[in-house]
C-alpha cells in the first residue's frame, strides 16, 4: 500500500505550509463499559487551496475525524491519541475563548443539510451579519450583499430579505456556505455538502466550492460517500474503512490504480453513466420480440388539489413485462407521484392507466387502491425509499413478510417466510428479528422481500438505494435485476440518480415539472442526441474519477416546451422544445 | 450491553411472528433493560409495589377492623395495640390507612384503565380517520375539556350518588379526552411513516392498520400517560373524598380519614398525617415512573437505532 504522503515524525510542529495537520489520531468512543475505537490512527494535512477528500461508508469515522478539525467530539467519545493542528494550534488544547475563535473564525463547516444548518425564525440577511459580527467583523448591508454575491446567488437584495424556507435546497446550501466564508476561514470542512441536492444543482454548487477555495486560498475537506462528487473536487483522496485510511493518494492516481482491496471494491461498485455492458446486451436481446404491455398510461393526470397544478401532467408510457422502466428528474417532478398513483395511494384525475397481467389479471389503475380488486393489489406491489420507515419497528422481520402472505395468497408459513428471505440474499433466521437490528441495505432487502410476497407482476421501487452506501446499493440493484430476470416482473424505477438508472433500466423516461421530455431505451437516451434537460442531467452528472466539473448552470433553464414529439426511431420520444 | 439486550428481546420474539407469550416476554426484557437504566423508573415503580402489596395484604397486616369503634381508646397516640393511634371514634389509624389504600388503588386502576383504553383507541382511530369522523370526536373532545374536571365530578355525583362505579365512570368522562387528545398527536406522526403508506398500498381495512401499525407503535406514549394520569386520578379521588362528595363514612379513604381528622390535628397528628404520607408517597411513586418511562422509553428508541 502506497499510503500516506504524509510521515509519522514532525510531531510537534505541522509543516510550515499546511493549513491543517492531523497526527496518528486514535478516537475511542464509550459504550457501556466498553471503549469502541470508532479513528485508529489517522494522519494527514491540507495545504491552502488543496482539496482532500475524505471518502467511506457510514460508519467508518469520516464524519468524526472531520468534526475534529473544529475542536468537536460526539459526546462520549475521546481523544485516546495524537493530535489535531489547525492554523498551527493543537486544537483540543485550546481555552473556550479561543476554540470558538476557531470554530467558523479559522475553520468553518458547511453541513449535510442546510435547511437545519439555518435558523427558520431569522431572515437569511440577519443570519449571514451574525455570522460576521460574531467574529468581529463589520455587518454593513453592502459587506452582507457581497456575500450572497460571492456564493453567486442572483438578486441579492431580496435573497437578504427571504426566510431559510422561502429558499430551494440549493440556494439554502450556498447562503450556508455563505455564512461559512464569512470570516475568511483557512479551512473549510464540507460534510457531505451535496447530498441532498439534486445533481444539476450539486455540481453547481460544487463547482462554486472549488472556486471559492482557490479565490480564498482554502484548505478544503471534504467528507462524502460519493466517490463521484469527491474525484470531481479533490485534489487528493482518503478511503476510510472501520475508522482507519487504507488508502491516501492524488485523485489521479487512486482511480487510475487503486492499490488496496477495499478501494478496488468500492470504485467497481459505484454506478456510473458511462458504464457499458449488462443493461446493452438484455436491451439488445429485447427489442427483436417486444412483449405486450404490463402497464399502459395515456394522458395521465394526477393532481393533488384542484387549486394546485398538476403533479404528473399528460404523461403516456408502457411497461412491458420483464422490463424496467425508469423514471429520472430532480425533486418535484413528480416521478414519486407517478409511483403514488401507480400504487393506488393518490387517484387519477383523468387519463386511462391500465394493467393487464399474464395470468389475465386486468384491472384499472386509475381507481384509488380501496377500491382495487384483491389480485390487483396483490399484482401491484411498492417498494419504499427509506428502508429505516418502511418496517413496523414494534414488528419482526417474519411478521413483516408473513402479512402480505396471509393477505394475499391466504396461508402463511415460516417455511415460505424462509424461502423468500434466501431470494432476497437473507438467512432464515433473519425472520425473528427486529427492524432496529438491520442494517439499511439488509431492511431495504426485507422491504424487497415484503413485496415479493405477494406474488406480484410489477414492482414500483421509489428511490429506493437514495439512503444506502455504493457496496450495498450494487447489491441491492443486483438482486432487483435477477428477480426481474428469474420472476419476470416488471419495474417501474423511480431515481434522480441516472448513474443507478443506466445499471438496472431498459428504457429511461426522463421527467421534469410534471411531465416526460424524453423517453427511450437506456442506450438511446445515454448515447443520445437528447432533449436539453436530459443533457443538463447528463452532464451534471459526476461519475468517479472525472476530475473536471463541467460548468452546470441550474439557475437558469435554456428551453421551453413546444408541442409535439420528435420520433427518432426504436421507441426513442424527445418532447419538441425551443430555446427560451 | 445495547446489543444483548436487543438481541435478548430478538431471541425472546423467536416463539412466533406474533406469538402472545413472546411478545409478552419482549416487554417484559425490555422492561428490565429500562429498569437497569433510570434510578426514577425503579424508585418509582418500587413504591408503586410496596403500596399494591400493602394494600393486598391490608387484611392480614392490619391487625384490627378498619371500621370497629371503640369509645374506650379514642385519639390514642401510638401505642403497641395501635401503632398509628387511634381517631375520634377509636377505630385503628393504621388498618384504615392501608384499608384506604385498597380503595384508593382499585377506583385508579379501574378510572385510569379505561379512560387510557378508550382515549388511546379512539386517538388512533381519529387520527387515521382524518375527516368528518375525525372533526366531530375531537370537537366533543375540545367541549369536555372545556369543563373543570372537578366541577363535572361533583355534579355526577350530586346525581348519581357516589357509587364506586359511578365514580369510575365520571373520571374516565373527565379523563379519556385528554388522553385522546395526546394519543391522536403522537399517532399522526406514525401515520406519515411508510409502513402504514405499505399497509395501505396492500389494502389493508382501516382498523388493521390502526391495532397492526399504529397502536403497537404509540404504546409508550400511552404508557407514560397511563402513569401520570393515575397520579391525577389518585388526586382527583382524594379531592372528592375529602370534599365530601366520595366514599361515604365509614368507608376507609384517605381523603375522607384527612377531612375526619384534619380537626383533631393537634391531639393525634398521625390520623391526618398518615393518609396524607401514604397519598404522597403514591402520587410521587406514579410521577417518578411517568418520567423515568418517558426517559427510557426515549432512550431506549434511540440505542436500539443506534445498533444498526
């Protein structure tokens, strides 16, 4: 292992040059009466205006190795050795004085979700010159308006007078990084600051990151389980596992040869746009016989209220038994709508929406599911988005599954609970467990398991591996893919991540304010040519190991819809659109 | 020791999906896990016991008849035959107040029994319901919180005499809306959590949902109203008593024992102060579990998340 550029000695004095200097640093934290080492040995520095990324599932201490850049340990945990230097001071020795000095002054933090990172009760201007007062500084209005102006938010002087709520996601993201930079910090620690932005404003957002450490001559740390975001903003990379870094290399090199096990592991299970294989071939293999349609919508309108305008807007589509039809937009496009409908959870305004099974189940999906005949239900089957609310927690995994059994196919047995815990890659003895006693990618295959148990013909996955690692997100993807293939179902998969689409798809429908713009087979629509929200998706889009943002604007949008559909042959739909 | 104790309550639901005893032997793991962590809970829980054990006993500790007067030894102070002394009529201060007790506990288990019961059901089955159904339960429950507690007590039983029953029933009047109220607000987080949207996907008949999903996920709420409410209902009962409007002399009660022998302070302070100490320490007894249930329930949640 090529690890660690930086060297054991020098334990008392950082480097001249960095800004931050971690030193074998061994974290333990107190269970009970047991210490847990969560860091064991971790060392490493930042210069000004170098980007490290801190890269690792949950739970293997990148987040806690962060926070000590800030003088900040979770309660109950403790420093068992080595020493974290910023700006040249140790900072866990430093007087409560002069730790919040450090604390937004000379190291600043932009957490995972602004929305909570901001006060709801303050306008954003108030928030941003308490940031600048409290260090010290002047809180003129102009130097606030410089500010927003700097973060690249347009129209200044009203963002200043908006509360947190009146602003999207990622406006809320740049005002906190806004407030982070208000003091000049030498450090910025970023803790997975785009993870809940969607990927055109994400690379947007990271791309201003960049910017404004290079301007500001910051130290950047950047802590985040998408290998993507941080090779497209790192300069170098830190693979954390179980608290320790197996692995510490220039961007460049680690994912052109990754030397240890581990990150090997990682890099192949990360979804990427530019992936080829598997989905090629079975889409090859498809087109020659198409099979008829599982699920037919034309014209399909879902409202929520009357007063509101339409979630799904005249949306028509198909989806072919043993075919995966996956639906892509940002937040509010209405794609979990879609998938709402489809279970039968909101009712359809107008549109006909039909499902016509194999064994001549028909029935209508517009009608809202009480009013579902049993063996529709039963054919139609949802799979949630957090696996952590999916499970009754009072409820074991066994009853979760025998439920649907007894409903649907009337008898129950712990032998058939077994059978379909070993389809989904569980044990048997799983059964006796309590939700709390899984991990998110063994709930979310419970969750899988629950909706096979029905005996279904369709799966509706809702986003379903947002809140899980990369390892277990390939292998839950893997699983949904060989039970489309062995069962014949069909899938209608809901993401806003086109890297996961392109594995597991078919066909791709992508959607934006309520409506498809592009639909087609996933190597038409990934090789293109393509409607321009698809290409502003695409290219947002951050496969690992790109080292170039592309420049993304997601303020502005650069078309409008026009009427009609362009045909490009093999199925491939592009919405006609002018330039605005 | 978060680990074994789940794993325990894991291995302790093996008996079935749903099988009654593992479940109960579930609870009562957790039961003890809770108990292990809050010095609250076990002193709370631990007076609780002694009283239920004293006044269970009361017959056969007590030593005299609770209501047998006896003109020769009236406001004794203590003495070996009379460890409490005696009241204004020589009946023994001691077996009344643990006599006392026994009323005391039984109209509280009953009062609070079913006003929890009835404010839970209908608090779960009001916040899935969520229209017409909903408005009207929760209108008539705002209506009855509107009247002083005390005030529709005193009327029900100015009309219905103050039979054990009657006063049962009146406190679960005053008390099952508020339950209601509390209940209905922790149920409707529930419903917004995507097992009860999957119930609902499968089709499930609305009460499914509510006794499956819903209830078994409320339940530590309940649990804790269940404790303060008793300490209320202790009070409340306590209140009518030494108002006049509760049990009926001769009957041992502790309100009514404070009333009798609030006069007689100065002479034999033990027949006032005894049932006033034997209220304290249950009310202090109901409040300490309320809390330390609140406590670890709460904790409890969060530990066993913190697992995964």
């Amino acid at each position: 292992m090529s690890s660690a550029p930086v060297s054991t000695s020098s334990p008392v004095d950082a480097p001249p040059d960095t800004v931050v200097h971690v030193d074998d640093l061994s974290i333990s934290y107190a269970a009970g009466r047991r210490d847990v080492p969560v860091v064991r040995g971790v060392s490493f520095s930042i210069r000004p205006g170098r980007a490290l990324g801190l890269v690792g599932e949950s739970g293997s201490g990148k987040s806690t190795v962060a926070r000590t850049l800030l003088a900040h340990l979770r309660r109950g945990s403790r420093i068992v050795g080595g020493r974290v230097t910023v700006a040249g001071s140790d900072v866990f020795a430093l007087g409560d004085r002069e730790r919040r000095a450090l604390r937004g002054g000379t190291a600043a933090l932009v957490a995972q979700n602004a929305g909570q990172a901001l006060t709801p009760s303050m306008r954003v201007g108030r928030q941003l010159r308490e940031a600048l007062e409290s260090h010290g500084l002047p809180g003129g209005h102009e130097r606030v308006l410089e500010l927003v102006r700097h973060v690249r938010l347009p129209d200044p002087e009203t963002i200043v007078e908006r509360y947190p709520h009146q602003l999207s996601g990622g406006q809320q993201q740049r005002i906190a990084i806004a407030m982070a930079i208000a003091a000049r910090p030498r450090l910025l620690v970023l803790d997975e600051p785009t993870t809940a932005l969607d990927v055109v404003t994400q690379a947007a957002v990271l791309e201003l990151v960049r910017d404004l450490s290079v301007e500001l001559e910051m130290a950047i740390l950047l802590v985040s389980h998408d290998l993507g975001v941080v090779s497209a903003m790192a300069d170098e990379i830190a693979v954390m596992r179980d608290g320790v870094i197996v692995e510490h290399r220039q961007t460049a090199e680690l994912f052109a040869d990754p030397q240890h096990e581990y990150t090997r592991e990682l890099l192949a299970s990360a979804p990427r746009t530019s992936a080829t294989g598997l989905s090629a071939e079975r889409g090859g293999g498809r087109a020659s016989a198409p099979p008829p349609p599982l699920v037919t919508a034309a014209d399909l309108v879902v409202r929520y209220a009357r007063s509101l305008p339409p979630a799904v807007d005249a949306v028509s589509f198909a989806i072919g038994a043993q075919e995966t039809l996956a639906v892509v937009g940002e937040s509010g496009s209405g794609k979990s709508t879609l998938a709402t409908a489809m279970a039968g959870l909101i009712p359809a305004e107008s549109g006909t929406f039909t499902f016509r099974g194999d064994d001549g189940i028909e029935g209508d999906l517009t009608r809202p599911v009480a009013r579902r005949s049993l063996d529709l239900r039963r054919s139609v089957q949802l799979v949630f988005q957090n696996a952590d609310t999916s499970l009754n927690p009072r409820r074991t995994v066994g009853a979760a599954i025998a439920r649907p059994l007894r409903l649907f196919t009337g008898s129950t047995s712990p032998d058939r609970v077994a059978e379909l815990l070993e389809e989904v890659g569980l044990t048997p003895d799983f059964a006796s467990r309590l939700p709390a006693q899984l991990s998110g990618g063994q709930r979310q295959r419970v969750g899988i398991a629950r909706a096979l148990a029905a005996g279904p013909e369709l799966i509706i996955a809702d986003e379903i591996t947002t809140a899980l690692d990369v390892r277990v997100q390939a292998g839950v993807l893997d699983l949904l893919t060989d039970l489309r293939d062995e069962k014949g179902l069909g899938c209608l998969f809901i993401s806003h991540d086109l890297a996961v689409v392109r594995g597991v798809a078919d066909r791709v429908a992508v959607m934006t304010g309520g409506r498809f713009v592009e639909i087609g087979s996933t190597e038409d629509v990934f090789s293109g040519p393509n409607h321009p929200y698809t290409r502003q998706l695409l290219d947002a889009t951050l496969d690992p190991g790109t080292t170039v943002l592309r420049g993304v604007d997601d303020t502005t949008r650069t078309w409008r819809d026009a009427d009609g559909w362009d045909d490009l042959g093999d199925g491939h739909r592009i919405r006609r659109w002018e330039s605005a | 020791m978060t680990r074994s104790t789940t794993d325990a309550t894991g291995a302790a639901l093996n008996a079935g999906p749903g099988g009654l005893p593992g479940r109960i032997r579930g609870v009562a793991t957790s039961l003890t896990s809770s108990l292990s962590g809050s010095a609250a809970l076990t002193i709370g829980l631990g007076l609780i016991a002694v009283h239920v054990v004293l006044a269970v006993l009361a017959p056969w500790i007590a030593g005299h008849d609770p209501v047998a007067t006896d003109s020769t030894v009236a406001l004794t102070g203590s003495t070996w035959t009379h460890w409490l002394g005696t009241d204004q009529y020589g009946r023994d201060i001691l077996s009344r107040t643990l006599n006392g007790g026994r009323y005391a506990l039984l109209v509280t288990f009953l009062a609070t029994t079913i006003a929890v019961g009835i404010g839970t059901v209908l608090g779960c089955i009001t916040a899935y319901a969520d229209n017409w159904f909903d408005e009207v339960v929760m209108r008539i429950v705002d209506a009855l919180l509107a009247v002083p507690s005390i005030l529709a007590l005193l009327v029900v039983v100015t009309v219905f005499d103050s039979g054990l029953w009657v006063i049962v029933l009146a406190v679960t009047v005053v008390y099952a809306p508020a339950v209601t109220r509390v209940v209905r607000g922790a149920a409707r987080t529930i419903i917004t959590q995507d097992y009860v949207t999957a119930a609902r996907a499968r089709g499930e008949k609305p009460l499914s949902i509510v006794f499956r999903e819903i209830l078994p996920n409320v339940m530590d709420v309940v649990l804790v109203e269940y404790a303060m409410r008793a300490s209320w209902i202790v009070l409340l009962i306590s209140t009518l008593s030494f108002l006049g409007f509760g049990a009926n002399p001769p009957t041992p009660d502790w309100g009514l024992m404070v009333q009798e022998n609030r006069t007689a302070l100065t002479v034999a302070p033990l027949g006032a102060l005894a049932p006033i100490v034997a209220l304290a320490t249950l009310v202090i007894g109901l409040n300490l579990s309320a809390d330390g249930l609140s406590k670890s329930l709460g904790i409890d949640r969060a530990q066993k998340g913190a697992v995964s």
